[in-house]
C-alpha cells in the first residue's frame, strides 16, 4: 500500500526503489519501462542525498509510485499473433474473391478463433501479466486449431500437370531471366505439396502456369507425353 506523498519518508523511499528494481521488464511496454526507469534514476539519486529536501522525497516518492502504476503490461505477444492471422485472413479472402468461396479454413474453426480473438482483446485491456500471457496461449491455441479446407483435385492435378511440363524444359534452351522466373515457381509449386492451405496451392498453380506462359513468347512450348 503506498504510502502517503505527506509522510514519505527515506525508508519509504528506499522501499519503493526496490519494489521497482524488482520488477521484469520483459512484463511492460518500452515506453512505460523507459518512464519508470528515469523516475527510478531520479528517486535514487534523491535517496542517495544526505541533505535531501524531505519535500523532494515526499515529491520523488510519488513520482516513482506513480511511474509503477502506470506501467503497461507487454502484449506484443497477442499483437504478433492477431498480425499473422490477419495475413493469413488476407490470402483466404483473396481467393475467396477468385472463384474459391470457401476459403482456407472451415466456418466453425474460423468461429471459434474469432471468439479467441475478442477473448484476447479483453485480456489486452486488463493490463494484467498473468490474464495477457494467458490470452496469448490462448489465441496462439485457438489459432493452431484451425482447420483447413480440403484442397480441390482439380488445383493437386493443376500442379501436378505444370510441373510435368517444367520437368520437360531444358534450362539452356530459355533466355536467363524467363527460366529464373520458371524455377522459382516450380520451386514453389513443389513446396505447397506439404501446405494444406487452398490459397498456398491456388498461388503457386497460378504463378506457375504464368511463368511457363511466358515462355512462349519466346517459342512453343513441348507437350508433356
């Protein structure tokens, strides 16, 4: 319980520089950290001074009191994970908008992390360690959870038929620039073999069949036997 800014005295003082120096930053946004740590200084060095002003350290002692209340609780954690869902939100819509209604994930499974979302927005304004940290495992739970939608045959054998095209091409024979495009995508396109999400697979069969069109402005392209 603090102590009243009338009556602080040093060992008041020396009390609440080590209830500071205690804490972990690892727990607190920078910017309150930095504002407890110039309080802390300044509180040290007025506890430091054998002729200290009883009003400074009256005055010091709420300063730093203050600058502890006011520290924020770290939820870069929550914020990395609800980025990363937004970006794989982002490339469901995109083929949503490209013929693909249902997207990478199923209805429920999306619900469900929508809910771990609001959950952990709560825990963000309680400014509270161990509710944040929790809200993290939480959303990062939820957000492992998810459950793709199956992949179409018709993308699987998209890829597969554009691969055995690539596998038909002699690098030599493509100007330098036109086959780096093409063996970037069949990299890509040979990756998304253990990638489970539609637009991942959607991408990479576009990508492809663009890059080995390409090629054709450069001459016909052979046909896969």
């Amino acid at each position: 319980i603090p102590v009243s800014a009338a009556n602080a005295t040093k060992e008041d003082l020396a009390a609440k520089i080590a209830e500071a120096e205690a804490l972990d930053p690892t727990n607190y946004s920078d910017t309150s950290w930095a504002a407890l740590q110039s309080a802390l200084a300044t509180a040290k060095k007025t506890y430091e001074d054998a002729d200290a002003d009883p009003a400074n350290v009256n005055l010091q002692y709420s300063a730093l009191n203050d600058a502890i209340v006011a520290l924020k609780v770290d939820t870069s954690a929550i914020d990395n994970i609800i980025n990363r869902i937004k970006q794989v939100e982002n490339d469901s819509n995109e083929i949503k908008k490209n013929g693909y209604p249902q997207g990478d994930y199923t209805e429920e499974s999306w619900a469900a992390l929508q809910t771990a979302i609001d959950d952990a927005k709560l825990a963000k304004a309680s400014n509270d360690i161990e509710t944040v940290k929790a809200g993290a495992v939480a959303l990062q739970a939820a957000f492992d959870a998810l459950v793709y939608n199956p992949v179409p045959e018709e993308i699987t054998k998209k890829i597969a038929d554009l691969l055995e095209l690539a596998d038909l091409l002699i690098p030599e024979e493509w100007p330098d620039a036109a086959w780096g495009m093409v063996d970037s995508k069949v990299k890509q396109a040979k990756a998304v073999a253990n990638d489970k999400r539609l637009s991942a697979n959607v991408t990479a069969a576009n990508q492809l069949d663009t890059a080995l069109r390409n090629l054709t402005e450069e001459r016909e392209l052979p046909t896969p036997p």
